[in-house]
C-alpha cells in the first residue's frame, strides 16, 4: 500500500562516492541489512540528528564523529535500531565501527554508525561484523539502488533519487536515499537519510545546508507524529566535481546547490509520506496568514496529526468540523475564528469561521474522493505561512502495527 | 466495546435540582437529546469551559452567564455541536435558551446552553424549542438516568454516579453525569459533565473548586489528543442540604467536599475512557520522578497519545521500545535516559535506559493481555508525579471515526 510512489529514476554515481550493501540476516535472511558508503579524502560531511530523549546509542557517536570533520566512511544496518541499550549498546556500535575501519584501511573516528529497526534489542554483532568485510570487498560507485534496499524497514518500496545541476558552469551530481515508514514525525531528521554530492563545499556552508534542506523536507512531514530514536540525515560533498569551492552562504553558487539539495530532499520526504505505514492518501497541510511560521506549522501538525482527520481522511469523508476542531486545539493564542477560512483543494469550505453559503457536501466529497489533495488553512492574523505533508490512518496503519513488533 | 464500563448504580435527586429529558429527533428520532436541568434559588455555579480556539459559540455564553452569577437552568442538546457556526449559531443558541427562560419563567440570562455533536451545522431551531417546552412542563428531581442518556453522542452507555458525605454532621448527595466518547482530551474541561451537590457553598469557593476537580479528574483523560470545541463542566451547589455556608478554602468542611467530588469526577472521567471509542484497553500511565508535575503530564500524555503506543496496547504486544521512544520524543530537557526506568504493572522492564536484565518477554506479554493495566514510568530526575487514563487504538476506533459523520 502506498499512494503514487514514483518508481527510482535512473541513479547517477557521485564521484567520490562508493557503497556496498550485503544480507546480515539481521531481521530477515532473504536481503541486505547492512550498507557502507566510503567517502574519498577530502569529502566535507554535515548531519542533523533526532532531538529525541531516547536517542540511540549510534546517533550520538555518529553527531560526535561528523562534528568532528574526520569521517569517511558511513555504517548503517536495518533491522535493528541499538536504541535503549545502554553502555553496551554504544559498545557494539564503536566495536562495529572499528571493525569496518579495519576493512577499509581508516581510523576508527572516520566511521559513522547508523541503525534501524527494532528498539531495545542488543546488535547482532558477529554477523553483522561478517557482512561489513562483504561489503567492504565489494564496493563500487553504482550500488546506490542496493543500499536503498538495505536501508529498508516496514517501506514497500526502496526510495532514491538523482539530479544534475550546473554551479559555476560545472556539472554537479546529486544522489540521495531515504527510508521511512513508521514512526514518523522527524525531530530535526528524518530515519535516514543521505544526499551525496561531488560539490566542493566547506564544512560549514555544509552544515548549514543540511540544517536548512532538513527545514525544508524531512522535518515537514509527519506520518503518526512518533519521533524515532534514530533519525538521522546526513549531507556529504566529495569536492570530486571541480566547482570553485563554495565558502559562502550568499554566493550564488551556494544557493544554487541548495534548493537542488532541497528539491531532491522533498521528493524522498514525500516519498517517505507516500509510501507511510497505511497510507492510502498523500495530503499536504498548507497554512497561511499566521503570524509565524511557527504558529503555521504549529496548525499543521495539529491537523496533520489528527486522529479525527486521519480517519475522515481515510474514509474521504468531507467532515471539515474536524478540521475546525484540530485548528482550535493547536494552542494558538487568540486565534479569531471568525477570521479562519478552510479550503479543500481550491474549494472554500469554511469562510470566517463557518460554512460558506455556497458549500454542498457533493463538492467536498468528490475532492475528498481524490488520493492527493490539499487542506488549506488560511488564519487571517498575519503574512507567514508553512506546510507537511502527511498521510491517513487506515486499518491497515492499525494493522501493521498491532501485528508486527518494529 | 467498553472496558469494565461500571453499571449506573443507584442514582440519588439531589435536593434543589428538577431536571427531565426528551426527544427532539435532532440526529436519531428514537432518544432523548434535549435535557433541561433547574437549580433553586440561591444555587452557586461554577464551570470550567474549553480552551479550543475554535470554541462553540454556547460554550462562550455559558461561559460568560455562569460567571455573571445569575444561572438558574441549563439547557443540554446531543446530536448537534453548534460549533463552527458563527454569529448565527450564537443567535440560535440565545434563542433557545429565551425559549426555556420564558417555560420556566426566568431571565434570559439565567439560562445556560450546551450542545454536543456534529460540527458546523446550524440547530435545528424549531425542533429544539418545542422539545424544551415539554421539558419544561416533565421537570422532577429523579430523572439523573434519562437525562444521562440524553445527553451522549456515541457512548455506547450513560455515565452517572451518586455520593453522599457528612460536612459538619450533615449529609450533603452529589450526583454527576458525563458523556465522551471520541474528540476526547479535555483542556480544562470534558465534553460535556455536571455534577450537582446540595450543600451551600460560596461561588468563589466553587469556582476554585471546579477547577481542582476538573484538573484531578477530567483533564487527566485522553481517548485521542482530539480536544473538543465543545468541552464544559459545570459544578452546581443547592444550598439545600442545611450545613454551614463552605466559604474557605481551607476548612475542613471545603476540603472534605472537594475530595468527595474529586472521587465522582475521576470514577466518571474514567467511564469515559473505559467507554472510549474503540477501547478494548484501560490504561492508567503513571510518571513519576520528574522535575515538576507539568513534565510528568508531558510524558504521560505523550505515552498515552502516542499511536505506536496505542496499537502495541492493542496488540497486547510489550513492545517497550516504543514507551522509549514516546518518551524520548515528550520534549523533556536534559533527559538521562540511564536514569529511567518503565514498569508494567509491578513488572520492571527498563532500567537504567535498557532491558532489565531478569526481564521476560513472556512476563511482560501477560500483564499486556490483561484489559486494565498501568504503565509506570520513573525519570529519575526530581520528587514530581502524575498520571493520566486512557484507551488503545484499535480498528473499531477507525471503523467508527472513519464510518460515521461525528
């Protein structure tokens, strides 16, 4: 189940850039759990990592390690989010990344760790120490649909995707992985995900990059509004591409990149969304006429994140009360209800504050009917504006997750 | 569906209240849906009213009539929210309640309005008006059962209860209705609750009163984070009962009133969970060991509200990686996960941030099949404590919100 998921285009390699995935049988014994993406020297790194209290082991050694401007190489393993594992947990992640170090010739601090799946089990640690040596003799620059693969958990499909921009007259490749699907309501990050590029870059032109696309992409969707213990999103430039190096936040070359980086990062978030544990609609939450941008997100998640709306969603059932009801809880100060305006789609449903005289239920049904459709919610107290996208919550959300342990 | 949904018991008129119930076809022809409750002169009111923003225009004029002081009746309808439906439906709603003040003979503002139902549809003016004067006309003081009935929406039973206690040697009946059953996390108030007692008690006492009740009872609920628009509870004292005029804070007299209403009000805030949409499950989450009582109400109601969590409830699964994650994501600062700790039931499962060595996910998967049970959690971090009741998430919970326009 999943709502017009693109199918992967055709994935360019980044120069700079090799990768290998192999089975660990870490979860399954029927595909490949474990991936490595091995950066040549000189690559600038840059992540954003979950805010969560529950932080797994691996994510606070993977922020130490980008932060500390070493890193070549990325572990990552499905199946298993080494998530509420304490001291040993962290163990097994540091053990892991020694080991892959060994097999790619590097220092133990140049490997990151990235985990995901099940929370509270501890690592497999011998076999998947079996799987890094497979992947670390196998790596080569045209695995990305591969590690899209492995990095998997409940997703139906893998989702990757690839664009060519031009910075200072010098072709740039972007290539990009994501998984999702449940648990989903990143916290800064979403769980995993990876845009490489041949761009030379600073470290620190990267680091705000990566915060700025994650603003833009993962941390506007939300599936169940569950923030995982392990979302991670990381930014890698391999410097291979022969652009000028872009050191500057306002060059145009910086922003070029960017809203490249930001248009790939939206595609995978939204795939992410499509391919949502259930979802059998992709719906954008548009707000605007805020006073803030956080005050529009802050109506767009309460709508988004609606279980009322969810399921009137699910059903495409025109019930705008409820939209009226998430807008009201969403701790908006002072909000003025008579100033609130609902569209569905570009149908106006709800003109300050109630019903407008020209709605008939038939017009709200058949955009209802539709599986992409957009709420939007104008608040009338100002000039911001902000949107998510999110999905709806089916039997099957239900389903999935009351019969499988993730 | 309901969860150990106790039967109503014996329910006692309580001395200076008349009330009566009938039925105005408003949604289902065959039920009561209006109910008009009248207090004696010389009854102190207090309520405590929703915080939606997009709050129902009788909510407001409840609001403002309760706290004028002069509030000798209230006028209840289900079937129909009259949210969402502006100037006109504040016009209807002062209609209505002329209509019931001219049946009883008292002011206009004397009488206070409550609806419950669909939102952002107008009310049916005329049915309402005559339903009221029949009301009017079948007033006595032991129709509490009816008038429970009366007023539901999709409970699947009528919540009411009966108490009596001794303030200063004399007997003082409270009895309370309530109704949820979905949009159900009250802020400051539930859907729709009334509790009236016979014993006199100053209005400024009640009104601190109303709010310690609420917040013990009513505002420690969640079925589904959906906050209605429409969400009141009102405290009625008679006078009646003969005891000495309650008129501080600090007597006995107030004190043991308010623990005595406090117990009705969580036995009824709990039927509302126990008969909560979907419920298969009551839960009780229990945090404590937190810096405040506030970040104790934060992680228990992210634990509670969290779909993840909801659906492992469901499952009967004890899959506690999730209450991890629910509270990694509760926003708390400067978490130590190595300080936390989560039982079920007496049974401890994390400690310390990870799998409790003696755990078996056997032990855990018993106290899962049970259909109450507790979630408890220590943060390690302070002497605050707090906990809220609620439901799980099952398909009935979609069959239900997604089948029918509520």
């Amino acid at each position: 189940m999943s709502v017009n998921l693109p199918p992967m285009g055709e994935l360019y390699p980044v120069p700079g850039v090799r990768l290998a995935s192999c089975g660990a049988a870490i979860k399954s014994a029927d595909r490949d759990d474990v991936a490595l993406l091995v950066f040549t020297p000189g690559t600038a790194l840059a992540g954003v990592f979950t805010q969560s209290g529950f932080r797994a082991p691996p994510v606070d050694l993977a922020e130490q390690r980008i932060a500390a401007g070493k890193v070549r190489a990325l572990l990552i393993n499905s199946g298993n989010a080494n998530a509420a594992t304490g001291i040993e947990g962290l163990e097994d992640a540091q053990h892991l990344c020694a080991q892959a170090a060994s097999a790619l010739g590097l220092e133990d601090e140049a490997v990151a760790p990235f985990s995901t799946g099940v929370i509270g089990e501890r690592l497999p640690v011998e076999k998947i120490a079996g799987a890094i040596d497979t992947c670390a003799g196998q790596l080569d620059p045209d695995s990305w649909a591969a590690v899209a693969g492995a990095i998997m958990t409940t997703d139906t499909a893998p989702k990757a995707l690839s664009e060519v921009v031009e910075i200072d007259g010098v072709q740039v490749t972007i290539t990009g992985i994501a998984k999702g699907s449940g648990m989903i309501k990143p916290d800064m990050a979403t769980m995993l995900a990876y845009l490489c590029c041949d761009a030379a870059v600073t470290a620190s032109c990267l680091q705000q990059m990566v915060r700025a696309v994650a603003d833009a992409s993962f941390n506007r969707i939300t599936i169940d509004g569950d923030t995982s213990t392990n979302d991670s999103f990381v930014l890698a430039a391999t410097g291979v591409a022969g652009n000028v190096l872009v050191d500057d936040v306002c060059s145009p070359a910086y922003q070029i990149l960017q809203e490249s980086l930001v248009r790939v990062a939206q595609l995978l978030a939204q795939s992410v969304v499509r391919d949502g544990e259930g979802a059998t609609k992709f719906v954008t939450v548009a707000v605007s006429g805020g006073a803030s941008e956080a005050e529009c997100l802050q109506v767009a998640y309460t709508v988004a994140e609606s279980p009322l709306v969810k399921t009137a969603l699910f059903a495409s059932d025109p019930n705008w009360g409820r939209f009226c009801m998430a807008i009201g809880r969403a701790g908006l100060v002072d909000l003025d209800q008579s100033r609130v305006s609902v569209f569905l789609d570009k149908l106006c449903i709800v003109q300050q504050g109630r019903q407008h005289p020209d709605y008939q239920e038939a017009d709200g049904a058949s955009v209802m009917a539709n599986d992409e459709l957009t709420i939007r919610i104008e608040l009338g107290r100002g000039e911001a504006c902000a949107e998510v996208w999110t999905s709806d919550l089916s039997y099957e959300y239900v389903r999935i997750n009351a019969e499988y342990r993730t």
